[in-house]
C-alpha cells in the first residue's frame, strides 16, 4: 500500500500525510486496491494495471469511489456476476 501511494496509483482521498496508522482510506481507495490485486492475480503487469485504473479513474470520475457501481460496471463489461 504504501509503495502503491508513494508512487500515485492509489492516493488515500481523506489524508494523504502521515506513516502508519495515520494515514485513512476511503472505500473509493479500497475498491481501486482490490481492483489492482485482482488485475495483478490474472497476469497483468503492474504498469498494465496502473495504466487501467488511471484509465478508468480519468474516463469514468466516480465509478470506483461507489463499490455498487464498480461492480455494475464489471459485470456489463465482463457479462459475469461478481
């Protein structure tokens, strides 16, 4: 997590200072780490997912900051339930 903030993939929305315990993520946050994980654990690289979740944070504002409306998302894009 912290190597993934440091570097911008996910940046935590309620408080970006801090080490440790300090620092909080929202469930936006959240969503976009499992999404990361997941694309990860299929074989993508980890620029190919950084480059995806950029993507998707610039083309669809707000799609993963709602977990309802992510998983919305991936089951139309896939055709699968989740």
């Amino acid at each position: 997590m912290q190597y993934w903030r440091e570097n911008g993939v996910v940046v935590p929305v309620i408080t970006e200072t801090g080490t440790g315990r300090s620092i909080y993520y929202s469930e936006g946050n959240l969503v976009e780490f499992a999404a990361m994980v997941y694309w990860l654990s299929v074989g993508f690289t980890f620029e190919v997912a950084r480059e995806v979740l950029k993507t998707l944070k610039d083309q669809y504002p707000g799609l993963l900051i709602d977990r309802s409306k992510a998983v919305n998302f991936c089951q139309r894009a896939t055709g699968r339930s989740f």
